[in-house]
C-alpha cells in the first residue's frame, strides 16, 4: 500500500483516488467486489472506475486467482452498483519487489553499498527477479527486507520517476487512471 500511495501522491495529484488493500487472503474477487460495494453504497453520488494492483506471483498459488470478467458481470448483475464505470487491473509481474529493481541504484544506495560491491549486472531484467532476490540482497549487506509498511523508508528513497518509465506495466496503468479520470464514457455497463 505505501508503494501505491507515493504513486499515487507523485503521479495522480488532482485525481480523486482512494486506496484498499484486500490483502489477497480467500477469495481476492469476492474481497473485491466487497470493496466495491461498500465503497458505492457510502458514496451513493460518486461515479467510481476499480484499478486491481495485484502480484502475479500471488494470484499463480491462489485457490481463487483474479478473475477481472467474473467480477465485471458480477457488477453488472446488481444495480446498486450502477456508478461503477469500469474495473481493470494493474498486473506487477511476477509481484510489486520486481518493480523496485527497476531502480537498483537507489536501493544499493538505500543499503549503503559501496560500488565495488555492487554488481548492476545481476539485476538488469526486473521481471526475472522477486521478493526473495530483494531479501537475498538485504541479507548480502547484512539487512533484512520486509515486505509492507516495514518497507517505507526503501520504497521513499527510490527514484519513483525512474521506475515508472522503466515499468511499462505501472506506467501504462497511470496513463489509464490519469485518462479515464473525468472521462465518464467508456462505461462498463454501456
């Protein structure tokens, strides 16, 4: 949620955006229509589009993977939901640790690593990497990663700039929110 907030804050300023996290425990379409739902029948007034952000990673072992159709008829189907304009989802491949390799020099920095101890080389294709590489990292420097809030200070001392141009998957997911923003076409249940 952190990372998402300094996006959120860095990319989307003007832009109405509120954040869930649904944990990914159980059901993940369930948790999010639940979402949904609550959020729409609090705000009765408000024309709402989803954006699911979710690792790729975690949906492969899950019992109930994403299913962004079954949760788009399932909104369809029940009118209380009719301010819903869209859902799509916003897919961190294999999970959101991948991204942040994006900008190795900031987290060598972030580890105070001198740069005869650094090898960039390891570390070019961020898709090819996963928390655990991130861990293997920390650990190297005698440090350990946490996933989660624990991650804050690491996560602010990225250059978020650079790994949203890097990441064509975060940075197609801005330009999506950013452009359907005021856009209250393109509606999901036209």
């Amino acid at each position: 949620m952190v990372f998402y907030s300094i996006i959120r804050d860095a990319f989307m300023s003007g832009i109405k955006v509120e954040l869930r996290n649904i944990k990914g425990q159980g059901n993940v379409n369930k948790d999010i229509l639940s979402e949904i739902f609550k959020y729409t029948r609090n705000n009765r007034n408000d024309l709402v589009r989803a954006y699911c952000c979710i690792d790729t990673e975690k949906q492969k072992q899950s019992a109930t993977p994403l299913d962004l159709s079954f949760v788009r008829q399932q909104i369809q189907d029940r009118t209380q939901m009719a301010s819903v304009l869209s859902v799509d989802g916003i897919l961190a491949d294999p999970e959101i640790e991948s991204w942040l390799f994006y900008d190795i020099d900031g987290i060598y920095k972030f580890l105070k690593a001198k740069n005869s101890q650094r090898t960039l080389s390891k570390y070019v294709n961020p898709k090819n990497l996963c928390k655990k590489d991130l861990q293997t990292l920390f650990k190297r420097f005698k440090k350990v990663y946490i996933p989660g809030k624990r991650a804050e200070l690491l996560i602010r001392s990225l250059d978020m700039a650079k790994i949203v141009n890097a990441c064509q998957e975060l940075s197609d997911g801005i330009k999506r929110i950013i452009s359907q923003a005021n856009d209250p076409t393109n509606h999901l249940l036209l």
